[in-house]
C-alpha cells in the first residue's frame, strides 16, 4: 500500500476548500511558477522543461480565459489581455525568449495583486458585516 502523501494531501485539501476567488488567486501563483521554472530551464538549455512549463503556464491562462463571465464590460478587457499573455507564451516557447516571459510574468503579477487587493476588500467587508456576504 502506497503512503499518502502529506504536502499532496495538504494541496489537495487546500484547493478543494478554496473559495472561487481563492481558486483564481491560486491560479495566478501557479502560472507564475511554470513561468519562472520556464524561465530557469531556457537559461539551462533545457527544450523539454521549457516546454512543459511553458504549456502548463498556457493551460492556466486558458483556464482563466473559460472562467471569464463575458456580461461584464471588465471581462472583455480581461479576455483581450489572456489572450495576448497566452499568444506571447507561445511565442516565447518557439524563440526560447526570457524577455518575452519576463513581460507576461508581469502582467500576470498585476492581475494577481490586483485579485488579491479584491480578495482582501470583500473579506473586509464580510467581517464588517458580521460575516454574512
């Protein structure tokens, strides 16, 4: 019998737990990560970890994009800018280009400081309201 593993258990439990918004936030960490480790593996010369991470940080963002509710005026926005973070991913993985990556790991930090300060603002005014939301 294969033994659990704790740091597994823990993420798993940890995403099924998390609220949507906790969920998205949690998405924009782990682009962050693929983009970083892509990064990492271009300076190492490393074709197959570039790749893989380079598709896992392009499968978040499509994630992102199918999560979108499109009846807001922000979420077009939004969609028009995954759009353009996915395609330079792309790029990025065929030129094997760091400074292509390094300008979409700083839109994907905005979004995801932004997302936190919202997180941050609705927690505020659950307690302020008793916890009822």
């Amino acid at each position: 019998m294969a033994m659990n593993n704790p740091y597994q258990s823990y993420q798993t439990n940890a995403v099924q737990t998390a609220s949507p918004g906790e969920l998205t936030l949690m998405l924009y960490n782990g682009c962050l990560k693929f983009i970083a480790q892509a990064k990492k593996a271009i300076e190492d010369k490393d074709i197959e970890a570039r790749n893989t991470n380079l598709l896992k940080a392009q499968k978040i963002i499509q994630e992102l994009m199918v999560t979108l509710n499109m009846e807001y005026e922000v979420a077009k926005s939004m969609m028009t800018m995954y759009d353009y973070m996915y395609r330079r991913l792309v790029e990025a993985n065929i030129k094997s280009d760091v400074t292509i990556l390094e300008e979409v790991e700083g839109y994907v930090k905005e979004f995801r400081d932004t997302w936190k300060q919202v997180i941050q603002i609705n927690r505020q005014r659950q307690y302020a309201q008793g916890g009822q939301a």
